[in-house]
C-alpha cells in the first residue's frame, strides 16, 4: 500500500515541480494511514481556521492561488469531503486589510477574493462553516455575496448568521425549514456512502468583529439553538457533527465553561465536537466515549510569530452509520517562506 501511494505522489509532484515538498508531506502520513472501505464509511478531513486576505491574499496574487494548498493537495483529495472553518466574506470589494500593520482599524477586516469559491471546490473543501467572527466584516451583503458565490461553486455551508439572514416569508413560515430542521440555513446535511451527516455550527462570537461596514449588531449565539438542532438532527436519522468557533485566542488549554458547553452537545447527541478560533492547537479528551477537540488551530492563516500558531491540526474522521469509527491527527505547519503552504511535521 505505501509503495503504491509512494509512487502517485512522486509522479504527482513531478507533473506540478514540488516533488520535494509533496514527497515530505505526504509519504510520511501513508506510513501510519489506512483507508476505510469504500462501502458504508465516510471519510472526512477536517481543519481549522481559513483565511485568505491580508499577507495571504497578496501571495496568492503574485503567485497563484493554488498555492496555498501546494503541499497538501493530494492529501485532501484523499478524502470524499474535506471540512473547514472560512474565516471572512467572499466578496468583490477590495482588500482594505492587505497593505495594514498590526494594530491598524483595518487589519482585522477580512475579504476574500471571489475566486476563493472555486479554490476551496478544487481542493475538495466542500463544506466550511460560517459562523464565525469575521463573517460579516462586511455586513449581511458579505454573507449574502459569499453564500452566492459557494453555492455557484458547488461549496456547501454551514452556521450562516441569522442577523443575516432574509426574514422569512409568510409561506416559509408554513412550509419551509424550523429552526433545528437539518435543513435550516446553520446546518449542512449530507450522504456519503449511505453515512448522513449534518455539520451543525456553534458560533460564541455573534456576529462579527465590529467593522464600519458591518451593520450589524448581537451577542454569541444561543447554546439551546445548537441543541435544538442536534436533537433534530438525531430524529430524522442524521449524524450530529458540531463545529464550534469558541474560546480564549492563543489558549492551548481550554476554559471550563466550554468544556461545560461541549459536554452538553455530548449529552443532547453530539457524535463529535471540532473546535476553531483560538488560532492554536488546543486540547483534545474523551467524554461519554465522544472527541471533543476544542481548537484545530490554523488551517491557512498569516500567523508565523511562534510555533503555537504556526502549527495546525487536521483531524481525518471515519464515520460508519453507527457514528465514529475512527479519528486519525495530522500535525501541519504553516510555512513562512512559502507562506501558506503546509508540510506535514510527522
């Protein structure tokens, strides 16, 4: 099996110019990995924070935006979904974070380019939660614009802010999706190989971080809205996947109050929780015989100033129709010289 995957990827990367880099990346993780069964099992990857703007956004102008995802490209298409968290609009509007210094109003103010969409679908990332703080950086016409362009790009999603949302009409009232329904706006819900899943989001940062564009106002979103949905998910025979955005930025250990919260998604139906924000790798434990990882870390980001932040996690779940049937980690690093391109550690 490794020889076989040893060879792919060598003929891969000598077809894009990286042998080098693939080779290091990947025949590393094939030692350790064994793919599931193709029948009745799901195998998907999950990462951390995305973001595609500031120091991020000006190399994958110069150089492509593929670039981002050199290093790793054969390892997410090894997946039939890959997850993550999309840490900003997708919109027409010019960066005004880009050209910012740390401390600047601006630097904190995300958009990404419109060919964002098709760069995420490529590399097989086709669910990304968006309840975030960063979402709305520019205000439900940002939601709106990033919901047009994933759904033309085949991108499903996940925790679109309600204060973002249309209001409903009167015939969505009578007809349409209930708030917990896995087909409401927050929750994605999927078949693979006969395994249904619904990604269900938990956003402690309602809305966003205050722009000047924003318009728009609100505290975190309400636990028993998650609740309510895990239940929902439950009765009409969905896999519960919760992933939250949460926590205390660069705390690797988690506060007790989340891991409260955690343990009541645990308790209401949970099959797992997966965490992002906190920009480091944070803990992971057991509860009731269910993972809870409370911080992925980052997945692509222009944070290089220690390890703690420079690392990330991916975390490659099997999913049978009973829930979990296994969890493997990928440790990555986000790499200065090539800025967002990872290389697997171990």
């Amino acid at each position: 099996m490794s020889s076989f995957f040893a060879s792919f990827f060598a003929t891969l990367a000598m077809l894009s110019g990286g042998l080098r880099d693939v080779a290091a990346t990947i025949i590393p993780y094939m030692r350790d990995y064994e793919p599931p069964p193709a029948a009745a099992y799901a195998s998907v990857l999950f990462g951390g924070d995305l973001m595609f703007d500031r120091s991020v956004r000006t190399v994958m102008e110069r150089r492509g935006d593929d670039v981002v995802f050199s290093c790793i490209a054969p390892l997410l298409q090894m997946h039939d979904l890959v997850v993550a968290n999309l840490e900003g609009p997708i919109t027409t509007h010019v960066s005004v974070s880009a050209t910012t210094t740390p401390g600047h109003p601006d630097n904190m103010t995300f958009t990404f380019a419109p060919s964002t969409a098709d760069l995420l679908y490529r590399h097989n990332i086709r669910a990304v939660n968006l309840g975030n703080n960063h979402i709305t950086n520019f205000g439900a016409a940002g939601v709106h614009s990033t919901i047009a362009m994933l759904q033309s790009s085949g991108v499903d999603y996940f925790g679109v802010p309600s204060e973002a949302l249309p209001r409903p009409t009167e015939a969505s009232r009578e007809g349409g999706a209930k708030e917990g329904d896995p087909t409401d706006h927050r929750v994605a819900s999927t078949e693979i190989h006969g395994v249904p899943l619904a990604l269900i989001s938990y956003n402690e940062f309602l809305p966003s971080t205050p722009s000047t564009s924003s318009g728009l106002a609100g505290s975190g979103q309400a636990a028993s809205t998650t609740i309510a949905q895990i239940r929902a998910a439950r009765a009409a025979g969905f896999i519960p996947v919760v992933y939250t955005h949460w926590g205390i930025e660069y705390a690797t250990t988690s506060p007790q109050y989340l891991r409260d919260l955690a343990y009541s998604f645990v308790d209401e139906g949970a099959e797992i929780v997966i965490g992002s924000h906190p920009h480091v790798v944070a803990d992971h434990e057991l509860y009731q015989g269910k993972h809870i990882y409370y911080s992925l870390g980052n997945f692509v980001f222009d944070q290089y100033w220690d390890a703690e932040v420079s690392r990330g996690l991916l975390l490659q779940v099997t999913f049978s129709p009973a829930g979990v049937a296994g969890v493997h980690e990928i440790p990555i690093e986000l790499k200065r010289d090539r800025t967002t391109c990872m290389a697997l550690t171990a």
